[in-house]
C-alpha cells in the first residue's frame, strides 16, 4: 500500500512538472505575440503602387508579417527547442510511470466483458461477448 501511494505522490509530482513546462512554452509564445503586435501597423504601411493606381499586393503583408514573425521565433528557437524535448521526455515518463501502476491483469484480459469495451463496436447489440469488431464469429 505504501509504495502505491508513493507512485501517486510521484505521478503528481510528474504531472506538476509537465505543467510548469508547458506553461513556461505558452509564456514564450504570449511574449512573441506581445512582440509582433506593436510591429503589425508598421508592417502594412509600404503601399508604394498604390498612389500611381494600382492596387497593394495583399501577399506582401503577409510575407512581411511571416518574415518577422520567424525573426522573433528564432531568437527563442533554442529555448523553445530545450522545453519542447523536455516535454515529451516527462510525457514519456509520465506514460511509463502509468503503465506500471496500473498492468493489465490476466484475468481483465480473459474477461469478454472487457474485451467488449476494448474493441468499440458500434452498438452492444451488435457484438458479442467475445466477438470483436470487424471479424466473423
């Protein structure tokens, strides 16, 4: 019983971590927002044809907005990097620490009941204990 709560206590622990990463990843981009929206005004004044009768490009904002925005990114590229590989480390870990607090038994593998809710078949009537989706029985 001690070491299963121990397990909890360290799943949670996990789990916190994962959260405090994944926020640190949103703060970053927020901050990269916070950066481009002051840059979006300027980035659409460069209508140079327009006064001589001919329409802006529409793409042209758009590449320079891209442009600027991949300028910003890159200077975070790194961190973003270290905290995206140190994200799915922990969801790797978080995984495993599951699979061995809750195997299988061989009993609830034996059991058609739970063979049933494992194969989703469209509705109970249509399935058997046993049978599972899309074979003949």
């Amino acid at each position: 019983m001690k070491a299963s709560s121990e397990r909890l206590d360290q799943l949670s622990r996990m789990e916190e971590a994962r959260r405090q990463t994944q926020r640190q990843l949103d703060m970053i981009d927020r901050q990269i927002i916070r950066r481009m929206t002051p840059l979006i005004p300027q980035l659409g004044r460069k209508r140079f044809g327009f006064r001589r009768g001919k329409l802006p490009d529409p793409r042209a904002f758009l590449e320079r907005y891209r442009s600027n925005l991949a300028a910003i990114t890159a200077e975070r590229q790194p961190e973003i990097d270290a905290l995206s590989r140190k994200l799915a480390r922990q969801d790797a870990a978080i995984e495993a620490l599951r699979a061995r607090r809750a195997p299988v038994s061989r009993h609830a593998r034996d059991d058609p009941e739970c063979v049933h809710r494992k194969d989703e078949c469209r509705s109970p009537a249509e399935c058997r204990p046993g049978k599972r989706h899309g074979t003949a029985a």
